[in-house]
C-alpha cells in the first residue's frame, strides 16, 4: 500500500491552499481619528499576532485586491490564484476645522499569489488635509522583497493639531 496515496497528497495541497490564503490576509492599517486631542493616527499590522488585529476598523489591504481564484476541478480550489486589480480604500477625519482624507493602496509583492512573496500584500498611503495634499504616497514597507532581512516598515504615522508633516515611526519588519 502506498504510504503517500493521491488522496492524501491532495488533502496536502488543500491544507497547504488554505494556510496560503490565510496569510494572504496579514497587513493591515488601522485609522485613529482622536477629536479630542486632535490626532490623527495610523497603524501598520504587518503580522496578525499584533495587538489590534481584531479592531473593526482595520483596512485588509488584501481586500481591496480584485483576485482570480482557481477553479473547482483545481486541487487549489477556492483559493487565490492572482491579482486582477487593486481598488482604494479611503477614510475621512475631521479634527476641529480641518478635514482629512486618507488614502491606502495594495501593494502584492507578486501578482502569482501563489508565487514566491504571493503571500505578502502591503500597501501605501496618502492623506489631504481640506482637499490639499498633506502627504505623498509613501509605502508601509521599505522593501518590495518579502524576505528581505533588516528591512523597515512604516509602523505608525501621526498628524496632530497644526502640524504641517506627518510624524512617521519605523521599525523592524522582523522584530
């Protein structure tokens, strides 16, 4: 009896397919309008093991990716298979007088979802403040490698009341 049936190696792939498409799913920004103090702030998730994982109002960059995903006679089934196109996310803010108007864009490393780096969706982001550009498009990651070494990432970015720039923190992607 063969010890490695082609049913077995199937369930294989299925399992591999589906731990895939839930690490598709691992960067995530996380928008903070604080009336109060008059804060802007914005969260970069790049693993799901960070605190705040779970707030609602987290942006998947995952899901603004319009994706093909394989068909049923594939042993990938249901899973994602490549980026079709990307769509923006885009979140007001109103501190006191000033509106704000910030946008995130995906960043797949591989349109090949299931290629090397597939796994790994980033993203970038600009904010307007009262219609005007405030900040350029800037990436969350440093590098388009997804396994490059040393890299940094945008982890946080505040705007406070009468700022005229972003205030950014960087830290290690792999900690």
């Amino acid at each position: 009896m063969a010890l490695f049936t082609a049913r077995r190696f199937l369930l294989l792939l299925s399992a591999c397919a589906a731990l895939r498409a839930t690490q598709l799913r691992a960067q995530a920004a996380i928008v903070t309008c604080r009336p109060g103090p008059h804060q802007l702030s914005i969260q970069y998730l790049w693993d799901s093991d960070q605190p705040g994982w779970d707030d609602p109002k987290r942006v998947r960059f995952f899901d603004l990716l319009v994706i093909e995903r394989f068909g049923p006679a594939h042993p990938y089934a249901g899973a994602p298979r490549s980026v079709l196109d990307i769509r923006d996310k885009v979140v007001f803010c109103r501190l006191g007088a000033d509106s704000f108007s910030v946008t995130f864009q995906p960043v797949p490393f591989n349109v090949d979802l299931q290629g090397a780096c597939g796994a790994y969706v980033s993203g970038t982001v600009s904010i307007q403040k009262n219609g005007k550009p405030f900040l350029k498009e800037i990436a969350f990651d440093e590098s388009d490698d997804c396994n490059a070494d040393g890299v940094r990432v945008l982890s946080r970015l505040t705007v406070g009341p009468n700022d005229t720039t972003a205030h950014l923190t960087y830290s290690p992607r792999d900690p």
